[in-house]
C-alpha cells in the first residue's frame, strides 16, 4: 500500500499546516478543498476496493490457471510444431544432406581433381612451352624487324607533322586576325554604345515600378494591420487577459485539489481495503483455517496414529511375514525341481566325468542336504543343469540323444 510522505509541518484535516504567512492560498482553494476530498473519498473508496479484490483475483487466476495453461500451450506447442521439425532435421535432412555431399564429392570433387591433375595440369605446361617458344619468335622479329621499320616511319611522320604545323600555323593567324576585326571589334562597340544604354533605361525604369509596387503593397499592408489589431487582436487580448486567465487559473485550483483529493483519496482508500482484507482474511482463518487445524491436531492426528499402530503395521507384518514364506516355499520348490532335474540326468547319462560300464550298478552319491531360507546357495556338485555336449567320438561314446554323454 502507499503512504504519504512525511510533510513539513503537521497534518490537519484539509492538508499539511505550516506556519502563518508561508505559502498563503486564496479563499478558492481552502474554499473547495474539503468538500472535494470528501466527495472523491466517498467515490474512490469502492473503486480502490474493487481494484485491490480485482488484482487478488488476477494473480489468484494467473497462478492456479493461466500459468499451468501455459505450460500445458507450451508442450503441446512444442510437441506439435518443435519436435517434428527436429526430428525431420535430425533423422531426415541431415542424413540426406551427408548422403547428397558424399555423392556430389564422388561424382563432382574426385573426378574435377583426377581431370584437373592428370588432364589440365599437362596440358597446360604444354602450353606454356609453346607459348615460351612463339614469344621468343615474336621477340626476334619485334627485334630485327619491326623496331627499324617503326623508327622509319616515326622519323617519315615527324617530318609530316612538322610542314603541317607550318601551314596549320599560318592558317591560325590568318583567320584570328579575321575574325578579330570581322567578329570582335563590331559586337564590342555594339556592346558599348548599344545594349548598355538600353539595358541601364530598362533597369531605371524597372526599379522605379518595383518602388511603386512596393510602397503600395507597404500601404495596403499597414492598413489591412491596424484593421486586424483593432478588430481581432485587441478584443482576443482583452478576452485573454480579464476572461480565459482568471477562469484557467480558477480551473488550475479546482484541478490541483481534484487532482491532491484523488491521491489521498486513493492512499486512504488503500489502507481501509488493507484493513478490510486483513480482517476478512481473519475471519476466514478463524472460521476455515483455525477450525480445520484444530480437527486435524486433535481428531485426525490421533485417530491416524491410532490406525497405524493397530491396523496398518500388523497388516504390514503379516504381509511380509506371508512373503517371507512364500520366498521360502518357492525356493524350496526350485531346490526340489534343480534335484528332480539331476536325479534324471544321473539316471539317463550317469554322473559327469565317471563313463558307466554296461551291467555296472550306478552309484548315486547321497543328495546334498536342503539350504535353509536366506542362506547363500552353494554351488551344485553335480555340475550344470543341463548335460555337456560331447566332443569327438570314441568308443565309448554315441551321437544318439539317449545315450550322448
């Protein structure tokens, strides 16, 4: 909740005091203080409650509600739109994209490099051998050939370019001398004794106009000027200054009180919805809480202990006692199945590692004595359960199943 922030001098019930002469307001605002901060209070105290059962409400909801939703919007999100496009990168793009840059690399890169080493490399020095020996060809002949024939031509040249520039030069003169005393020498004098004076009258006679135009504009300008002040300025001045100013600045005070009476209002009704869910809170332990507390202390607490201690820890040691025999009983039967299993692999193939001579009477050594429940089971000297299979065969020895060793 807000509170107010400690203020100067002492709080009376229109506002902060301070000493006499500081700060002095106008009989306006002392005026419609009070009855303004009484009726914002009496509007503002339902709203800031329902504000505050609003914002309980609204995280109450986003807890309990929207934020286990989302989680629920967010896997199922996930698992509808992430999780296939993983798996298709993962299990389909990938393998195909190893697939396809193996196949480019045997198809494209190995054969590229086998032609580019064993064809064009080759292929290229021979080139550059024939090149080696056409520019030593071309050499020569640049040498001993077309050297002295370009040196007889550029002196042939010289020699050209020197009689045209003899000629070229006397053609100059002769038409710059021409064209000075044909062209030159008449448009200055018209310049000067022609288009200067008529150029110098227009430019008079065109200042004098613009001067004309101008002190009439300046005129007709100071006129439509004293006009708009006379009717428009001076009455939106005059309206300003004794109308709007004094209403702005009345409207300015009711403004700032309405405005201060809010605040406060709305820190006051703060604390009055602090206490009222403070004591709803109360009163929903004492009625709820305290009651569900004291039954579960004294009714449940005892009555649960009293249940374990008579009911479910005696069934609990019956049911392991029950299972202690039924382990006993099922290892006795699986020792009396092991011993059954021997007693007919002595019977048909005698015991293991002593061959039987026929019409010998079979010894059969004394049964080793039952293990006791829980003890270590010793291994059995008959050997494995099932019989060994025979290596090669011999005399005494058959490939039958009744008489295999």
């Amino acid at each position: 909740m807000d509170l107010e922030k400690p203020s100067a001098g002492p709080v009376g019930p229109v506002g902060p005091v301070g000493p006499p002469g500081a700060g002095a307001e106008g009989c306006l605002a002392v005026a419609i203080r009070v009855p303004v901060r009484i009726v914002v209070l009496v509007l503002v105290v339902p709203v800031r409650m329902l504000w505050d059962a609003c914002v309980v409400g609204g995280r109450l909801l986003r807890d309990t509600v929207l934020r286990p939703l989302g989680r629920v919007v967010g896997w199922v999100a996930r698992a509808l739109l992430v999780w296939p496009w993983v798996a298709l990168w993962r299990y389909l793009v990938v393998p195909l994209g190893t697939a396809l840059a193996w196949l480019g690399r045997v198809l494209l890169v190995v054969p590229a490099v086998w032609l580019y080493r064993a064809v064009l490399t080759p292929l290229g020095h021979a080139l550059v051998w024939c090149a080696g020996g056409v520019g030593s060809v071309l050499g020569w002949m640049y040498a001993r050939v077309l050297t002295p024939v370009g040196h007889a031509v550029a002196a042939l040249l010289r020699g050209i370019g020197l009689v045209l520039g003899a000629v070229g030069g006397a053609l100059w003169t002769v038409a710059a001398w021409l064209a000075r005393y044909l062209v030159v020498v008449p448009a200055a004098w018209l310049h000067r004794w022609v288009l200067t004076p008529v150029a110098r009258a227009v430019v008079l006679l065109l200042t004098g106009l613009v001067w004309v135009v101008r002190m009439t504009l300046l005129g007709i300008g100071a006129v439509l000027y004293w006009t708009a002040r006379v009717l428009l300025v001076l009455p939106a001045l005059a309206l300003w200054r004794w109308v709007l100013v004094p209403v702005g600045r009345a409207l300015a005070v009711v403004g700032r009180e309405v405005g201060e009476a809010l605040g406060h209002a709305w820190r006051v009704a703060g604390h009055l919805s602090l206490a009222v869910g403070r004591f709803l809170g109360r009163l929903l332990t004492w009625i709820l809480v305290d009651p569900a507390r004291w039954a579960y202390r004294t009714v449940l607490t005892p009555v649960g202990h009293t249940v374990r201690d008579l009911v479910l820890k005696p069934a609990a040691e019956a049911a392991r006692s029950a299972g202690r025999a039924a382990r006993q009983a099922l290892a006795a039967a699986r020792d009396g199945a092991r011993q059954a299993r021997a007693d007919f692999r002595r019977l048909l193939f005698g015991p293991p590692g002593e061959p039987q001579l026929a019409g010998a009477p079979e010894s059969r050594p004394a049964p080793p004595p039952e293990p006791r429940a829980g003890a270590a089971r010793e291994p059995d000297p008959l050997g494995p359960r099932e019989p060994v299979v025979g290596g090669t065969r011999t005399l005494g020895s058959s490939t039958t199943a009744l008489t295999k060793d």
